[in-house]
C-alpha cells in the first residue's frame, strides 16, 4: 500500500498524520473505520488498559505515577516499605519492557513482581478511607484530553470498560477525582480487600470522628454512637491507643480479591467476566487502547465481534519496540501524551 495515499484516504482525520502515528497497514485502519462508522455506535463498545494508557507517562519529562506508584509513594507506606517497593520496579520494570525477552520468560517474573508488591502492600494496613488523599496528593495524571473522551463516550452511550493489572480502588478514585466516572464505565482490575469484620461485629454501634480524611492524632478520643432507635447517642468514649481502634472504624487492607490481574493474563481475566460481555452482545465493533503488549487481547471475551481496532502507546524504549508494536498494533503513538487520536477516532465513529 501506498503510504501518502492511504493517509490521505484517511484525510477525514487530519492527526492521523502526524509524525507520532505508525500504521503497518493503512489500508487496512481506513477499511475497519470505515466499516465501524457505517455500523454507528450502538455497535460501538471501549475497551481501554489504564497506566500509562489512560494516565500519562510523564509530564515535564518526569514519569507519571501507575496506580500501583500512587500508592507506594504515598503516605500510607512506610519509608523502608516504600524502599523494598522502589527496589522491586528498578528489578521488574525494565523485564517488563526489555523487548529482547519472549513473554514466557516474563510471565513468571511479573507474577513475581505484583505477588510481592500486594504482599508488602497488605503488611502496611492500609484503610479505605485514606485512599482518597492518597490519590489527591499523588501526581497522577489522565492524558489531556481525557473529559472529551469519558463524555463522548457518555453522550453517546458507548460502554467503556477499563481492563487494568493495576489497582481498581485507586484507579477508580483517579476517575472519581477527575468528574469523568460516568455510569457508562466499568472497571476490571486488582480490588483490595478491607477488613471490615471487627466493625461489623460491633454493630448497631456506630464510630465517628469529626473529619475522617485527617490522620487520627494519637491521643485522640473517639466516640462510639449507637443507632440502634433514632436517637442517636453516645455510649462509650475511647482512646486511640492501639491500631485495633482504626481497624475497626475504616477497616484495613487485608488482601486482593479475586484473581490476580497482571499484564500477560488480561485473556484469561476477559474470558472470566463472560457477563459483562454478553450484556453487550449487539456492540460487535471494538476500539481497544493500550499501552503494553499484554493488552492486545483484552477484547477476547467480546462476542460476536466483528471490527476491532487496536490502538497503542508506545510511551518508553520507542526505538526498541517499534517495530513489535507495529506488528501487533493496528495504530501506534509515539510518544503522545494526548487523547487526540482516540478523540478525533471517535468524532469519526460516533
Ligand atoms: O493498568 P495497567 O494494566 O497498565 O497496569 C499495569 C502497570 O502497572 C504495568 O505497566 C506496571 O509497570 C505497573 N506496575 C507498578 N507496580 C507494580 C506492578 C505493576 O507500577 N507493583
Ligand atoms: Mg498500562
């Protein structure tokens, strides 16, 4: 195929053609746009990874956090857990993305990577109600152009589900942050599991403390409300002497639920969530968006389906991985910080 013909055959679209866009094959790209405008968006659904695919890479050269990093460079984290968390992504990370190595030999290391990352995680008790901070002090960032993408999306009623190997709480709370977590968007990912039970078993009481969002101070009192009638009233008053208190009240981080996601399982984990796909049985046409081999196959559980068209970051070692990208991607960005191709895709389709 000729290449300044087929780009210009995809004129509709104008950065396509920037220099940070490869295609191996336009043609190809123009033939499924084609086909994917012309079945409109009822058929139309997302499928989208989140690190570094819906958040960026960096910013003013510096490496954005994963939602993993929000966490490990957190308050919530110890310094010497902090120390073995950074110890580990300077060990994994560069296998992860060494593009001399085949994904058998990394698929043990990775599951390595984020067995060790959760239990280090889950030893540093971590409660619920502190995520929130966690994520609003962190410098995560969603690629600019983002609030375009979750409400076209929205308006449009395209479903939008984020396939991620990262943190489904954080990653939740990023998108909760950002006004875009729409009732059109559905999360797959690594949820962790609170420790409730105490708190539970201390029913009908009921514990508060004037604002949550705070660090306890040590010597604070907390009271204990009951709410067994309507009055509302206090019966026991407490100091906070032991972690046992704060255990019960937000309840601390005892383990991951479910499966583990990471990012060379993504088919076995869309081949698990069967339902969700059969919901959306009619939407036979996928624009999926990724940023690491590992996510070529999260619209495998997708039935019926007909078009997918694979879009892929190429954030980091571009010159390595070009060429793998290029062969698996239908449409690679290099470098791009941006929502443009995805946007202006979707003003195509929709
Ligand atoms: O959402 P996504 O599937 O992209 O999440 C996986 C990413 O999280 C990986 O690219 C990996 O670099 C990163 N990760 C991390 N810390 C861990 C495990 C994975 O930052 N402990
Ligand atoms: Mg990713």
């Amino acid at each position: 195929c000729d290449m300044r013909k087929c780009k210009k055959s995809l004129y509709m679209i104008p950065v396509l053609s920037k220099s940070s866009v490869g295609m191996r094959d336009p043609k190809r790209v123009e033939q499924i746009l084609t086909s994917m405008r012309n079945a409109g968006p009822s058929t139309l659904q997302v499928i989208s990874d989140f690190d570094m695919t819906l958040t960026r890479f960096a910013y003013n050269g510096k490496r954005c956090p994963t939602s993993h990093n929000i966490l490990d460079n957190s308050k919530l984290i110890s310094e010497d857990c902090k120390a073995k968390l950074k110890n580990l992504l300077d060990t994994y990370y560069p296998i992860e993305i060494d593009s001399t190595r085949s994904v058998e030999e990394k698929l043990p290391l990775m599951v390595e990577w984020w067995t060790k990352a959760h239990e280090l995680l889950v030893q540093q008790k971590i409660s619920k109600d502190h995520l929130a901070l966690a994520v609003r002090e962190s410098e995560a960032m969603l690629r600019d152009g983002y609030q375009q993408f979750f409400d076209d999306l929205h308006q449009t009623s395209v479903p939008l589900l984020i396939f991620s190997a990262g943190v489904g709480d954080v990653l939740e709370e990023v998108i909760r942050q950002a006004g875009v977590f729409h009732p059109n968007v559905k999360v797959f990912s690594n949820y962790m599991d609170f420790d409730e039970s105490i708190w539970r078993k201390s029913r009908p009481l009921h514990l508060r403390y004037p604002n949550l969002q705070q660090p306890y101070p040590d010597d604070a009192t907390l009271m204990i409300w009951s709410t067994d009638e309507d009055e509302i009233r206090p019966v026991l008053l407490m100091q906070r002497h032991s972690d046992w208190i704060n255990d019960v009240i937000q309840g601390v981080l005892r383990a991951f639920k479910g499966e583990l996601i990471h990012i060379y399982n993504k088919r076995e984990g869309a081949l698990l969530n069967t339902e969700h796909f059969k919901e959306l049985q009619s939407r036979c046409n996928v624009l999926l968006l990724g940023d690491s081999l590992g996510d070529l196959n999260m619209a495998d559980g997708v039935m019926n389906l007909q078009n997918v068209l694979k879009i892929g970051y190429l954030n980091d070692k571009v010159d390595e991985r070009r060429q793998s990208y290029l062969n698996s991607y239908d449409i690679i960005l290099e470098k791009d910080e941006t929502m443009d191709v995805p946007n202006a895709i979707l003003q195509y389709i929709l």
